[in-house]
C-alpha cells in the first residue's frame, strides 16, 4: 500500500463552479483581498468581511463534488491517502475522504475572536453580533493573510512520509503551502495537474496539463494504478 499525499488548490474546486482565489486582475469577486481577507480587513469593516464570507458559504451549499473528488475518494480503497487541501470548501469530505487537513481554514466553521481553539459548525450567515459563549464576536474560521497557518507542521511531517504526491490545480505561488513540495523524500514521485502549470517536469515531477477531472483520472490510471 503505497502513501499518497494530495495538495489540492482552487483549481479542483473550479469545475464543481466555484471561482478560483483570484481573478487575473488580482481581485476577489470583485474586492481586494486585503478587504475581505485580512485581519485589518476585518477591523475596518466586519460587515463587509461578513457579507462576502456569507455569498461564499451560499453558494458552496448549492454545489457538489465533481469527478476529480470522487477520484481521490475512492484512491482510499487501494492505497493509503492524506489529502492537504488550501481550499476552505468541504467538497472533499462531501466525496467522501476520510482523511483531510485544511490548511487554511474551513468556510463551513467559525471561531470565536477571543479563544481560536473556541471553532464551530456553522451553515448560515454570520452576522455582526453573532458571539460565543464567552461573549465574544464570532469570525469566519479562516486563514487571512498575514495570519500563521497553524496546520503547516502537520503538513510537512505528512509529506514527509509521501511514497507519490499529487499536486492538483494550484498556482505553487501561495507559501507556505508551495513549500510542502520541498519535504518529500527524492525518491517521492511528484505529478503536477494544472490546464495552466506554474511549473515545468523534471526527474522527479510530472507535469500533466489538464484540468482536475480530466488530470487525476489520467494519472491514477497510468502511474498509480496502471490498467493493462
């Protein structure tokens, strides 16, 4: 049973109609990311923070899992599988994968802005008001910019022990999520899916330009578990 160690990006999430982070005019739905995305965001204008994470979370209920999850998901009945994802959807978990770490947070949680180990389910909107049991005003559960990823270390020592990684729809430009590539063993085999790949193929990565449903299906079948 071989360890596969799947980093997954917007990209993934794409094809089930979610937009990717940013457009290429560096806006996100039309905001600057550090308005909607950061903790001076937040100070300035928390109804703005709040209303932008509130059409995230609607529009993610109305979508499902696409073919490349339900890939990953079933990759679970042959082989050992950790997916770290960047995406803060729950389309994963939704497939079925039973194994996920959310690196940046997850869209479906909020925390409370006193205690950040104080996290919650949540579904509906969040509003201004909104407070936890300590009384303190609830905020989406998110890595914003300039905040620390706390999930880092566990996602290195998982790569660390990767026999394959697979890399599916994210720009490598994003650290220190980028960096994960860098922890595992030189005898890790690394394939790459992106229709648009930030990087190129060399001994050890294998570049397969396509989108994710059309990518993780081409890989499993070719180099995971090869058809004859």
């Amino acid at each position: 049973m071989k360890h596969v160690v799947v980093l997954t990006g917007a990209g993934i999430s794409a094809e089930s109609g979610l937009k990717t982070f940013r457009d290429a005019d560096g806006l996100w739905e039309g905001h600057d990311v550090m308005e909607v995305a950061s903790p001076q965001g937040f100070r300035a204008n928390p109804e703005l923070v709040f209303d932008f994470y509130n059409q995230r979370r609607r529009q993610l209920l109305k979508v499902e899992p696409n073919a490349a999850h339900f890939a990953l998901a079933n990759l679970e009945q042959i082989h050992k599988v950790s997916i770290i994802t960047q995406n803060v959807d729950d389309l994963h978990e939704r497939a079925g994968s039973q194994n996920v770490l959310h690196l940046h947070g997850e869209l479906f949680k909020v925390r409370s802005t006193y205690d950040e180990l104080d996290v919650k389910e949540w579904k509906s909107d969040l509003l201004l008001g909104d407070k936890c049991q300590k009384g303190y005003q609830l905020r989406p559960h998110i890595v914003w910019f300039g905040e620390a990823v706390p999930m880092i270390p566990k996602a290195i020592s998982i790569c660390e022990t990767a026999d394959i990684l697979l890399i599916i729809g994210t720009s490598m430009q994003v650290y220190p999520a980028a960096s994960l590539m860098n922890y595992v063993s030189s005898e890790t085999k690394i394939f790459y899916i992106d229709p648009k790949p930030a990087i190129e193929s060399n001994y050890q990565i294998k570049v397969i330009s396509k989108p994710a449903t059309l990518g993780v299906k081409h890989v499993i079948n070719t180099y995971i578990n090869p058809i004859k």
